[in-house]
C-alpha cells in the first residue's frame, strides 16, 4: 500500500484541491496535517461546489476517514461553521468519519485581533495574512502557552490556561494602547461548544498507528504551498507551518517511513497573493490575462491573486527541498490563448548568474529571471484527457519543463473539472 503526501510546490493555490478530491476517491484515510482556515480547497462533485477551510477533502466522500492532526491549528467556531455548512449540502459529519487531534492548538479571537493590529501597525512591511489568527495561534504554540483541544475537557485546566495566555497577550495589548482581553466570557464561550467539538476529539497519532497495521492508504493533505514553508520559504513573508511533505509525519504523528510518495501540485505558470518576492510576476496585460482566464481570486479571502510565468528555478528548488517525486501540473489550460509562453531558467543578480534562489529577502527583491521563450498552441486543451492528443507544442512545454525542474510530470490538469486530468502516473499503484 502507497501513503501519499500532497504538497504545493509553489506559494499556494496551485489547484490542490481537484488533486487531492481525485486522489481522496482511492484512499481510505485523508489527513490534514498543518496550517489553519487560513487555506481554501474548492471541489466541484456532480455539480456542487464545496469550499473547505479546515475539513480535509475526504469529508466529501462516503466511507473515508477524515483527519485533521495535531499540526494544524483550530478555530473551534470557524470549524463549527464548516461542519453545519458542509452538513447542509447532504453531507454526513459524524464521530465515525472525522477525527480531530486532542494536541491541536486553538486560535482564539484573541489571536485573531492581534494578527489585525499587526498587520494594520506594520504599514509597507506588513506580511499579508489573512488576518484569520494563524501566526499568533503558532506563536503561543512554540511558546508553550497554548490552549489545546484537549483544555476544554476540564474547566479547571481551562482557566488556568485561559490565565497563562492571556498574561502574555494583554500585556502586549496595553503596550499597544488596546483593551486588555478579558478571560470569562470567552471562557464561558468555549465550555459551551467543547461538547460539540471533544467529540471528534482522539489521540490521532494512535489512529494513524493503527490504519497503518489495517494496510489503509492514507492521503496527507497539505495546505498553502512549498515557498511559504517558514523554514523554506520566502521569509518573512511566509506563512507560520511547514509546509514540506517531511511535516505530515510530524504534523500527525508518525514516522517518516510512513511516507511513500510525495506530489508537488505545479500550477502550468505561477501566482501569489500576499505581499513578498516574486521573480516573475507580470504586472501587465500578461498578468492580467492569466488571472481572467485562471479565475485568480483566492477561495477564502477573494483576494486577487500576482500572476506571472513558470518558475522553474523555484520549482526545482522546492522539489529538492520537499523530496518531490512527481507533479501534477495543473492549469495547462490558462496558457491556450498565448501567442509565447515563457519560463524562467536562471536568475541574474548585480550581473551575476545563479541557479537558485537566495535566502535574503533583500537579495531576492533583486532578483531578475532569465527565460526560455516557447511559442504558444493558440488552441484549446480543455478537456483533454490523454497526452498524445495535446498540441505539439503544448506536448514540447511540458516535456521540457519535466526535464527542467526533474521530476516527473504525472497528471495534466486540463479544466476545474475533475475528471479532465491527463493520468500518466497513479502515486498510490507505483
């Protein structure tokens, strides 16, 4: 049996979520692993469309097990919220079919109002969160003054912690001029949803154990993408998690010979929202085009998406880095109406060549990106489900892209719909 792990192996939003719907349809276990509601993932099945902030894609799928582990961090309320939503659309929630880590970390509304007063503070150098409480979440997690999913069991516990966050919180508030946060009435608001939420609760990390000896295929869900790791990423503009394959051992307690095979999901050029470096970054009618045509708003926050051509120095980078071994390419399709196509191999900084990318974000800004120019097919591949049937050169993109950033090119995504993928290589039957 294969367990696979799902990266994006650019800064996000590569189209995740079609993958890891298609793949889901064959595991039996699909497990979110970092992160919070910060990340969206939209399926499209039998024409209804679901958004999904927290709920790993297998919650849309009978008789598979979903998971979210001790690495993601929880909005109690927002998962609420995702629960009643996805129940309205015909789907079943229940103890049998979603488990949530009893070690996940709770992002409070504190969190929340904090990562707002940030971001509003730091003017020019502000990160572009989605303001949701993500990092301050992770921050009180490192600093070991977290409440977790496990603290709602006892009221006793919970004020004791309730007492030990807040200390830190307010005192950072009153340096800041804000209204220090008081602890009973959001005490009293997460004693009267912990029955809804322990519910789900279980030791994952025994869970996971125990699928493994059952021969379940398991499908490690991962959020944002490679270039956002905060070890990896474009720091600091990054996101607060790791976002390499290597952290859903970590983020859902197993070891990392549990992972068989790691796909880096490879948008067919590159976007980013936020604010940060972007080698490519077309801000002109280039940019435009493709954020029209790819539909480039983000699925949780609408915000528009910077576009801009195929990296493939970052996406070799990343492949290295995250131990990649194959890609699913997606939004071949966007590309059709361009009369080139352009993907950088090399980046020049102060009239030097180099083939990666720095770790100094005053060096990255720097950066220029030297392309190889390919003509465009100027015909539609939408819908397209096998390889030889694509143009000539669309088939000389992809291949030289393959060769470029070496990893193998395993599935072509060729629309939004799940079914119009071009299969080359099944991660769970190699």
């Amino acid at each position: 049996m294969k367990n696979v792990v799902v990266v994006g192996s650019q800064w996000g939003d590569e189209g995740k979520g079609k993958i890891v719907d298609w793949l889901s349809s064959e595991a039996d276990v699909v497990i979110r692993f970092q992160g919070g509601h910060n990340a969206g993932h939209t399926l499209v099945i039998d024409g209804i469309t679901y958004k999904l902030r927290l709920l790993p894609s297998g919650i849309v799928r009978k008789n598979k097990i979903s998971i979210i582990g001790n690495g993601v961090v929880v909005d109690p309320w927002a998962l609420l919220e995702e629960i009643e939503e996805i129940k309205s659309k015909g789907v079943d929630v229940t103890q049998k079919n979603l488990i949530i880590s009893e070690a996940a970390n709770l992002i409070l509304p504190f969190h929340r109002e904090m990562d707002e007063i940030r971001e509003d503070a730091a003017g020019k150098a502000k990160i572009g969160t989605t303001r949701r409480g993500i990092g301050p979440a992770y921050e009180d997690k490192v600093g070991r003054r977290s409440i977790r999913l496990m603290d709602l069991v006892s009221e006793k516990n919970l004020d004791h912690r309730l007492d030990t966050v807040l200390t830190h919180h307010n005192a950072i508030r009153k340096g800041l001029g804000k209204e220090i946060y008081k602890k009973d009435k959001l005490k009293k608001e997460l004693l009267k949803i912990a029955p809804e939420i322990l519910k789900y609760s279980k030791p994952v990390w025994k869970k996971v154990d125990q699928f493994k000896s059952e021969g379940k295929k398991i499908l490690f869900e991962g959020a944002q993408g490679i270039l956002l790791d905060v070890d990896h990423g474009t720091y600091p503009f990054v996101t607060s998690s790791n976002t390499v394959a290597s952290s859903a051992a970590t983020g859902s307690g197993c070891g990392p010979n549990t992972i068989n095979y790691v796909l880096g999901i490879t948008k067919a050029y590159t976007t980013r929202v936020g604010e940060g470096p972007f080698p490519t970054e077309q801000n002109n009618s280039i940019g435009e085009l493709l954020g029209s045509i790819g539909k480039e708003f983000g699925t949780v926050t609408s915000r528009k998406r910077r576009c801009g051509w195929f990296d493939g120095v970052l996406v070799r980078q990343t492949i290295k880095i995250s131990g990649i071994n194959g890609v699913a390419l997606t939004k071949l399709d966007v590309l059709d109406e361009l009369e080139e196509i352009k993907m950088c191999i090399k980046y020049e900084i102060d009239g030097k060549q180099i083939d990666y990318l720095p770790a100094a974000v005053d060096e990255q800004l720097k950066v220029k990106p030297i392309y190889k120019t390919f003509k465009g097919w100027k015909c539609s591949t939408k819908g397209i489900k096998n390889f030889e049937k694509l143009p000539e050169k669309a088939k000389l993109y992809i291949l030289e892209l393959e060769k470029f950033i070496g990893a193998k090119v395993s599935s072509i995504s060729t629309s939004p719909e799940r079914n119009d993928t071009i299969l080359l290589e099944n991660p769970f039957k190699i």
